[in-house]
C-alpha cells in the first residue's frame, strides 16, 4: 500500500508540475483520517483565481491522486489542441 502511495503521488507530481509551470496553475488538497479527500486544481492569471479544473473527491488519497492524474492529463491534451490550432491559424 505504501509503495503505491508514493508511486502515484510521484506520478501526480510528474504530470502536475509541467502544466503548473505553463498554465499558472496551484492546487488545494485535503486529506483526513475520517475516509476522505479533496484535491481542487486551479488556473490563476497573476494572484486572481480564474478557472477551476478539477474537483476530486474520493474516500482514499491513492483514489484522489488517479483521478487527478486523468484530469490533468485531458487538460493538458486539450490545452495543446487549443495551442496548436491557434498556430495553425496564425501560420496560414
């Protein structure tokens, strides 16, 4: 159980802190020995909270973690299609 908690957080971070650097983004994440957590994930334009992109609740931190993981990694796909077609455009 311990190993899989450190791989997946090691994983979030892989996946997080690429986009966190790019998009401004900075996240919430509360855990408790009650059976629950949150991890919230924000886009900021300077120090204003713009748009929010996930809200993960799950009763583990390891379930938290993986759909956090997904989330990311669909924002981030998205994020790059958006990029890309605006290049695209710029370019023709």
């Amino acid at each position: 159980m311990e190993d899989e908690y450190k791989e997946v957080v090691k994983e979030f971070y892989k996946v997080y802190r690429p986009l966190q650097k790019r998009y401004s983004l900075r996240s919430h994440m509360h855990f408790s020995a009650y059976a629950d957590g949150i991890i919230e994930i924000w886009e900021y334009m300077g120090e204003t909270q713009k748009k929010r992109i996930c809200k993960i609740k799950e009763v583990t931190e390891i379930d938290c973690y993986k759909r956090a993981i997904e989330h990311l990694k669909i924002y981030g796909r998205e994020k790059e299609e958006k990029e890309n077609k605006r290049n695209t455009a710029v370019a023709v």
